[in-house]
C-alpha cells in the first residue's frame, strides 16, 4: 500500500466533505481535528510540491479562526470571542482562545454539570489549543511567515491566562480542564493528565521559534508561563493506560528531543521520565488486550493517538542518533527506545485494522468520522505532525 496516496485521498475527501474544498459545502470545523489537518496537509504539500496543499492548509486556518475565533451561529453573542472589533480581530483572531467546535451550547455557570453531556457540549480545552498552537508553529517554520507563530504566541498567553489557578489551599498553580468559550469560569475543575506537559512542551517550541526568528514584532514572552508550567510538571507522574495518553507522552519526548537539538533545551532528565513512563504505559495497554477486541468494542481515534506516537518513537532514535552531543546520556537514551522497539508493530496493526473497510463500517467508526480518518492520514503520513521544520 502507497501509506501517501492513502493519506492524500484521506485528506481530499475531508476536505470536500467540511467546506474546504466544495464551496457548496458549510464550512464544519472542529479544533482538534483540524489542527492535524494543517499538519497533515503541509506534509503532502512538502511531499508532493503541490501548491494545494499548502492552499489548503492555510485556507483551514483562516476558516478555524473566523469559525471558531468567534461565537457561534446559535449563540446569542456575536462577535469575536476576545471582544475585539472586526479589524483588530481578524489581526488577532486567537487573542480569546478558540472554541471546541461542538454543536451544542455550553453549560450556563448556574447550570448544574451533566458529565456524561459535558462531552457534547461547546467550550475551550486546553489540550485542543495547544493542538492548534503546534500547528501554528509548524505552518510559521515550513513557510516562513512569522504571523502564525504570533498568533500561536497570543493564544498561547490567553489559554494559560484562562485555563491557570491557585487552588484556595494554596500550592503551585494547575490547569482547569474545560472552560467557557469566553474564558470566564471553569466547565470542569480537574485538571487533565497531561494538558501541564503538554503545555511546557508546545509553549517552549514556540518560545524557541520566535527566538530563532528575532521576531520582534510580538513582544510576548512565554517566560513565566513556561516556568510556571515546569513547577507544575515537577513530581507528575505520566504512566496512563490509555491509548490517546500514551501516544501523547511519546509524541512530546519526540518534541522536546528535537528543542534540545534546536534550543539547547537542559531537559535529559525530562526526557527519560517520559520514556520511562511510556513503557509503563505501553506494558498496560498491552497486557490487557484491547487490540484484540472487535471494532464495536474500540475507539479508532484513540489507538490511532498510540500509532502517531509509535511513529514519533523512530523519529526521536534517528534525532538522538544525528545528534548525540545535545544529549548527556544518549547511550542510557538510545537503550531505553531499544527497549520500546518491541512495540513498534502496533502502530501497522492499528492502521492496518483502521484500513479494513468493513471495520470503517462499526457504528465507533462513523460516529467519529472526521477525527478518526484525519488522525489515521497523520498515522500514514506523521513527519507533518512530528517533524519540527
């Protein structure tokens, strides 16, 4: 099988099927699955040279900030969600965070919680902003124009501003894990696995580019939002069983590898731990069999999270392998993926079970159309996502 021609009927489809590509289509959009379709369709356009691609990928980002950069179609609120004018949001359109996507309306702050609702309803998550800001800041490195890392940058300082809270016990501070599109008062309290993790992660990235590209028309520092985000991470403990939560891990120590090559990042012993960690993980998933469970009984998206990390574990031995002086202990580094190699057939046997036709017909399939054919083109396709340019 051509992993590329399947990634790019994957895409053109999507593309047609949500408003990108067939005018005569309203425009669908959906925050975490379109920030892997950025990535996926700059992958293709630097695979292929196709102009677009690249077209295309900028046209969903404009979509997803006037979409989702603003109050929905059912909201009586209009308007950009920052509370800027039309001209000032345009040039900042991630200035107030960006919607779920959701179709129904969010929780009122007098409205009791329904946590099994809670899933369907609209709002901001903070693990979808930091989707769509590493998306930003891959398009800035693969074509040059610094506005997407500024916009990145200024959604970046607004999630931590919305999202982050001293607990009334004291204490360092933590994340809430859903809050309101306006970013006025928490929808869920707790706070996710992994969205501090993340949040180092993606906003040390962007620190890193904007250093590299003197851009010195942002005036924003990510400085104390990164050490801020580093206490929080002190001490946590990243082992989860779940697919979705493994794959993230090893897609940020791909990420933070690659900072340390890039920006000198001192971060070995972070990396280690995630590693570490992400055996752990893995061993779990593993021992309890999911994969073999029948198509009705799983979550493509989710396992397909795992493979997009099983794919991110080769890029970082090849990463570590060309670039051994940025890591102290590349030796012990090199022997912990060793030791993760095992699990390198599931990333083919996810994508293979995926690519069944009569598996894309269980009812887990269709239900999550968008997001589970998106995130499997990333699966076949993934330097779009993994690669920092």
């Amino acid at each position: 099988m051509n992993k590329t021609l399947a990634a790019e009927e994957i895409m053109t489809a999507f593309g047609q099927r949500t408003g990108l590509l067939d005018d005569a289509q309203p425009p669908q959009r959906y925050l975490w699955t379109d920030a892997f379709a950025v990535c996926n369709y700059l992958e293709l356009y630097r695979l292929s040279g196709k102009k677009r691609y690249l077209s295309t990928a900028l046209k969903l980002i404009d979509q997803v900030h006037v979409i989702l950069g603003q109050y929905g179609v059912n909201d009586s609120r209009t308007g950009w969600i920052s509370g800027l004018d039309e001209d000032s949001g345009k040039q900042h359109p991630t200035r107030g965070g960006l919607r779920i996507g959701k179709k129904m309306a969010e929780r009122k702050p007098d409205e009791p919680i329904d946590h099994d609702l809670e899933w369907d309803r609209d709002g901001q998550y903070f693990h979808y902003l930091t989707r769509w800001m590493h998306a930003l800041n891959v398009t800035t490195r693969l074509v040059a124009d610094d506005c997407f890392n500024l916009w990145a940058l200024e959604l970046a300082q607004a999630a931590y501003a919305g999202f982050s809270f001293t607990p009334p016990t004291g204490g360092k501070k933590q994340l809430y894990w859903k809050m309101s599109i306006d970013l006025s008062y928490p929808l869920v309290r707790s706070m996710g696995q992994h969205d501090p993790l993340d949040g180092l992660i993606t906003y040390t990235q962007l620190q890193a580019t904007a250093e590299i590209d003197k851009d010195v028309r942002s005036g924003i520092s990510l400085d104390r939002e990164i050490s801020e985000l580093s206490t929080m991470c002190t001490g946590m403990n990243w082992v989860t069983s779940d697919a979705l939560g493994i794959g993230g891990v090893l897609t940020d120590a791909c990420r933070l590898a690659q900072l340390m090559v890039e920006a000198q990042v001192q971060e070995a012993d972070r990396l280690a731990a995630l590693l570490r960690d992400a055996e752990v993980g893995l061993h779990m998933f593993a021992h309890v069999g999911h994969l073999a469970r029948s198509a009705r009984q799983r979550l493509a998206f989710r396992e397909l999270g795992l493979s997009i990390g099983v794919r991110a574990m080769e890029t970082l031995s090849q990463v570590i392998r060309q670039h051994s002086a940025a890591f102290p202990d590349s030796r012990k580094l090199s022997a912990q993926l060793s030791t993760l190699a095992k699990y390198r057939g599931l990333a083919s046997d996810i994508e293979a079970f995926w690519l069944d036709p009569g598996h894309q017909r269980s009812p887990t399939w269709i239900d999550h159309f968008d997001i589970n054919t998106v995130m499997l083109a990333t699966s076949l396709a993934p330097a779009g996502y993994l690669v920092l340019p």
